[in-house]
C-alpha cells in the first residue's frame, strides 16, 4: 500500500527489485535503473446512430503493460538473471515471474509505493559495452514485459 506524503514526493533513488512469487523466497536483486513502469488503457470509439449528438462515446477497452527496463552493473551473479534467460530459451514456460518494485523512503524504513508486475519474462538482455581505454561501470540490462501491472 501506498504511503502518502503531502509535503514533498520521494526521491527516485531509493528501491529494491524482488523478483519471484512470495516475499520469503523472492530474490531482492540491486539495480541502478529502472525504467518504463506503467500502463496503457486503449479507447474505442462508439456512436449508436440514434444518439441524441454526434459525439462518439468513449470506452476503455484493452490495458496494455510497456516493457519494463532494468540496469546493473554486472557483478558475476548467473544464478538471477542468466538462469532465467536460459529457462526461457529453452522453451520453459514455468519460467515467468512476478516482479515487485517497491520505492523507499529516504531512510528506506518505509515502502512509499508497490508497482508489481505479473507473469513477466525477460524479453531482451544486453551485456555491456566492453572498450579497453573506458574507466566506466559495466551495465547490464535485460527488459521485462509482463501481462499485467498492480500498483499500491
């Protein structure tokens, strides 16, 4: 549930990604970005001809979720990310998951709000851009698309 704030809006730093289907055996996994959280609602059109005006009511129909991006810095860990990659090549349609991102308070005592997605599956994984003279930070990152979106 969501926790409301009137004075200010929380910092976007602060967020944790569980990735499996309870809160005992979710894997807490540590991303530096997160990216594409949300929904879109479709809109049909429609006019009965005997309407009293000319004006179209609008409907909502279909809710789509968009591809949620994740980022980080690659830190040898197979067990998360490629494991799950593999699952999915391999044709294993068990291997869909609930995803859970929770923003944090600032002294991250408190869950300001839940964006959980359903039946996510990792749709694309892209290693690091690897050049010999760079001091940067290897990223990582796979996206996510899911068939549905709860926020709390």
């Amino acid at each position: 549930m969501a926790t409301e704030r009137a004075n200010r809006p929380y910092a976007g730093m602060n967020y944790r990604v569980k990735i499996g289907d309870s809160d005992e055996n979710a894997a807490i996994a540590g991303f530096s970005e997160v990216s594409g959280l949300g929904l879109d609602v479709s809109i049909a059109e429609y006019r009965a001809g005997n309407a009293p005006t000319n004006e179209p009511v609008k409907v909502p129909s279909v809710v789509k979720v968009p591809d949620v991006t994740l980022k980080r810095g690659v830190i040898g860990e197979l067990e998360l990310l490629h494991e799950w990659v593999d699952a999915l090549r391999n044709g294993d349609e068990s291997a869909r998951r609930n995803v859970t991102i929770e923003l944090l308070s600032e002294d991250r005592s408190t869950v300001a709000q839940t964006w959980r997605l359903f039946n996510a599956m990792i749709m694309s994984y892209k290693g690091p851009s690897l050049t010999g003279t760079s001091a940067d930070i290897a990223i990582e990152e796979v996206t996510l698309t899911s068939e549905s979106i709860q926020m709390s």
